[in-house]
C-alpha cells in the first residue's frame, strides 16, 4: 500500500535539499507555484482542483500526494475529488484511470490522517 503522507513529505524534504543546492531553481518553483495556486477569480480550492486532474492525466504520483492534501486542506469534499478525477480520466483515458485510482486512494488516506 502507498503511503501518500510519506510521499508528500519526500517531496517537501526533496525541495529543501534543492533549494540549498540550486537555491535559484527552487525559488523560481516557489514564486510560481505560490503565484499561480492563490485566490484571485478562480479560487484556491478550485485551482488545486484543477493541478489535480493535471497531475492524474500526466500521471505524476507525487503531485497527485501533494494536490490531493492541498485540495483537502482548502475544504475540496470527497464529492469535488472524485469529481475531479472523472475529468481527468475523461480526458486522459485508460492510464489516468489507474492514476485516479491513485488519486482516490490518497485522498482516502489523508481523510483519515488530516484534523481539517
């Protein structure tokens, strides 16, 4: 079984390594990760939302484990992931079924993890 907490953690841990090691690279990351996921006329939530069915159709493990924590933490319900998910595989096909299958089961964990 994954463990989507862990994997999110490695990837935080991951980019403070990086941002010691190539300080330039993980800031500009910064900058525009922060600049593109506030609130301005498409909110937070949805915006997390959306980098979700992005990270299920490219298939990237990590970035669903840290969207899917994010989108829990900006109050997205269970009905707004699994909805989420239906657009990714929607647009994705086959493969982004097992990664919403990802996606679900990440969501799952942190539900059980996170006080929200």
């Amino acid at each position: 079984m994954k463990n989507y907490s862990k994997q999110t953690k490695d990837v935080n841990d991951f980019l403070e390594i990086l941002s010691k090691d190539h300080p330039r690279v993980a800031e500009g990351f910064t900058a525009i990760h922060k600049a593109a996921s506030e609130d301005g006329v498409i909110s937070s939530k949805h915006k997390e939302l959306i980098a979700l069915a992005i990270a299920i159709t490219i298939r990237c493990e990590g970035c669903i484990a840290c969207h899917i924590k994010t989108a829990l933490e900006q109050s997205a319900s269970e009905k707004e992931i699994i909805e989420t998910i239906g657009v990714a595989i929607a647009m994705g096909g086959g493969p982004s079924v097992v990664y919403g299958e990802k996606a679900y089961k990440a969501m799952k964990e942190f539900k059980a993890t996170l006080t929200i």
